[in-house]
C-alpha cells in the first residue's frame, strides 16, 4: 500500500486474528472478530473502565446489532464506547480512518473536489494513515489501510459515475 509504509503499520497490518478462536454475540448470535483487550480500553467510555477487566474481547461484526464488545459476561454496547464502530449501520461520523479522524466523506471529497486521482493523493489531503495507531484507535483493533482503501474506490467510482 503506497500510503502505509510505516513500520508500525505494516506490523499492525500483518498481526494475524486466529480464526478459531471466535465466540458468538450473545444478543444477536452472530459470530463476531477477536479484539485484544488494550483496544477495548481504549475505546469504551472512561466510567466503564473499571468493568473491562484484563481478557480479551470480541467485536460483534453485526451491523444491526447495538452490541459493541463482549466476553464471557461483559458487554459493552456501542453508546457505551468512545466512537462509533464504522461497520455498524448508522454509524456517524463513519471514519475510515480513526487515528486521524477522517470518514468516507473525507476520502470522497479529496477525490471529487480537490483533485485527489490515487490513494496516496487522497491520504496526503485528509492526513489519512499518518498517524497510525490503528491496534488502539480503530474499534477492530486493526489498521484501517483497507478501509481507507474502500472508500477510495467507492469515491473513484462516483467520479467515474457508476454510483
Ligand atoms: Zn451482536
């Protein structure tokens, strides 16, 4: 990825998620992604801090489900985090990009407004993947190079007009 060449971006980017160890949501019984437990610290509100514990959690994936992490007994729903969790379905803002705070929007308007014609053009006009602390900013725990990359191509195919 031409825009994500820091060193603790390409270790965040390759950290491996082991697809066996997966728990299902207890509210909406869908299977959800491991995230490691400092990223959940970072991401729920301060006076739930304390309810967190030291394990790991999942992200419930599901985007209908209000369900943000869970394990074991611990639930945390997602008005009970910092940010909104870009893969749920009224997320807003819906960043892309969380480290820098810049959303799909963001990407979009580089590319249809201000001249942005590669990806690395539009990280360079929103600061997108310039800090990259993706493992405790982004809610999933993992760097955001993809969905960056996302909205990149959907912004591309507005331009193009196939949106
Ligand atoms: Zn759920």
């Amino acid at each position: 990825m031409e825009c994500c060449t820091n060193s603790c971006c390409t270790s965040c980017c390759e950290s491996s998620f082991a697809k066996a160890f997966s728990q299902v949501c207890p509210v909406c019984k869908q299977e959800g992604i491991p995230v490691k437990n400092f990223t959940v610290r970072h991401i729920v509100l301060e006076e739930y801090l304390p309810q967190v514990g030291t394990k790991d959690y999942f992200l419930c994936t599901n985007p209908e489900c209000d369900v943000g992490y869970y394990q074991g007994e611990n639930l945390f729903y997602k008005q009970q985090l910092r940010v909104p969790i870009w893969l749920k379905k009224d997320a807003n803002p819906k960043y892309v990009c969380y480290c820098s705070r810049v959303t799909e929007e963001d990407i979009i308007d580089a590319v249809l407004k201000k001249g942005a014609k590669t990806l690395g053009d539009a990280c360079k006009i929103t600061g997108a993947m310039t800090e990259c602390k993706c493992e405790i900013n982004n809610p999933t725990g993992k760097c955001c190079t993809d969905l960056v990359k996302e909205a990149f191509d959907k912004a591309m195919k507005i331009k193009e007009g196939k949106m």
